[in-house]
C-alpha cells in the first residue's frame, strides 16, 4: 500500500534533514524569504482583521474568534506551499541543532535574520494596507485599532503563557505539513492548528508585527487615543513577552520533546546514511 504521510520519526529526520540548509542558504536569500513571510503572515492576519469587524454581530464572539481563525490560517500555508522563513515555524531547527546537525550559533544567527525580516515584511504589508484607505467609513479602522490596544495591554505573564501556547500549535502545524506529501494534506495541516490558536486568543509574534502596527497607523490617522497603544507598547510589552512565549513554545514542548523521544532512532539513522 502507497504511504500517505511520514511517521513521526520520519517527520523529525525530515526536519533535521532541512535544517541543514542554514549551513547553506546564503544571509541574502535568508532575509528575502523571511521579508516573504512576514508578508505572507500579514496578509492572513489583515484578512482575519476584516472578517471579525462585524461577524460577532451576526454570529456571536465565539464564531466570530472561529472565522478569524480559519482565514488567518491562510498565512502559514503560503509560508509552507510557497516557501517562506518564518521566525516561529524556524523554532523547529533546534532539533537539528540538538542533533548536532548545526550549531546553535547558526541557529541564532537564522533567527536573528529572519526575525529582522519577518518584522520589515509586516511593516511593509501594514504601510500598505493603510494607503489602500480601505478603511476608511468601515468598521476595521475602530476594531484594528481595539485588536492593537488589547494586545499592548497585555500583562507580562499572560503574554508569555499565550506566546508558548501559540508556537506549540504553530509547530505542530508544520510537522503535520512537513509529514503530508501532497497540497491538501499540507493545506489542511496549516488549518487545523493555526485556527485553534487564533480561536483560542493565543498570540503569535510575527502576527503582532502585523496587528500593532496597523492599529498604531490607523490610530494616529484617526486621532483615536488608547491607553497603552504606542511603539513602546508594541515592542517591550508586548513584542518581547510573546517571543519569549514564542521560543519556549516551540523548542521545549515541540523541537525538544520530539528529540528526547526520537534521538536514537535518527541519529542512527543518520549515522547509516
């Protein structure tokens, strides 16, 4: 019988296997495809922004958070069909450093590129989404700028704890894409956890890049003032808990915990081949 999907050890060799390439892949093409990301994010994350300004009106909160997640879930199957470096996806490469594959100053030497870029990709997608001026008489204006300001408000530890929650899906996700050979079986990996961390009111980091930024463009075009929402607000109160969160999330509870269990299976694996 055909297989249909890797095993999770076959995964985990996988992952390890693609890690290698920041070994390779030059410091350019590293930031172009995480300026490709964080775009890629953006555009689920807008589309998210637009779906949830009025369904809770029609459909109650909880479909509403429900929609939103199923649209936003558009952004990580571009990052994974279309090929793309995101930050958070790219915690995953810790497993090919604890498998001694690559250093971990490689490691976050990657992260720092991507993260950089994943950050200008969004700016730049949140720039132009305020000169479409398809805000303008809509209610998105007033909701981006509410998402924006409930998210800079966020304590410390509640952002931390949302961070982790969020990447722990967020990786899950592209272990099921990375296990999936075909389009849709990669199409509905990205869906199902992507929708169940924005469903749940997780946070994810280069999302944010997206959210608060344009709620803080749209906020100062309006002259709406919310308490907390600033560029220090963006980046130290939220920005900085939510990818700690982020990192943890992913490199203990996925990047980790998969080594711990598969460890000998592909480092033999690796040693045979």
């Amino acid at each position: 019988m055909e297989k249909r999907f890797l095993t999770p050890v076959e995964t985990v060799a996988a992952i390890v296997a693609g890690g290698k390439r920041v070994l390779t892949q030059s410091r350019g093409r590293t930031f172009v495809l995480s300026l490709l990301a964080g775009v890629y994010i953006a555009f689920g994350a807008q589309l998210s922004t637009v779906v949830t300004s009025d369904a809770a009106n029609y459909a109650g909160l909880g479909i509403s958070r429900f929609l939103g997640g199923s649209v936003f879930s558009l952004g990580l199957m571009l990052v994974v069909i279309c090929g793309a470096e995101l930050f958070t996806g790219n915690s995953l490469l810790a497993n090919a450093a604890l498998h001694g594959e690559i250093s971990w100053l490689k490691l976050a030497e990657n992260w720092t590129i991507v993260i950089v870029g994943n950050l200008l990709g969004s700016l730049f997608f949140a720039w132009l989404m305020f000169e479409t001026r398809l805000w303008e008489g809509s209610p998105v204006a007033e909701h981006a700028i509410r998402i924006a300001a409930a998210k800079c408000r966020l304590p410390f530890m509640a952002a931390l704890v949302r961070g982790i929650l969020c990447n722990w899906l967020v990786c899950l996700a592209v272990m099921m894409a990375t296990a999936a050979y075909d389009i849709p079986g990669k199409l509905m990996a990205c869906y199902v956890p992507i929708m169940a961390f924005v469903t749940s009111g997780f946070e994810h980091s280069i999302a944010n890049m997206y959210f608060i930024p344009a709620g803080l463009f749209l906020a100062g075009a309006t002259g709406r003032v919310e308490a907390g929402l600033t560029w220090s607000g963006f980046f130290i109160d939220n920005l900085v808990p939510v990818t700690l969160g982020n990192i943890l999330g992913g490199v203990i509870f996925v990047a980790f915990a998969y080594w711990f269990v598969h460890r000998r299976t592909v480092d033999e694996g690796n040693k045979s081949s």
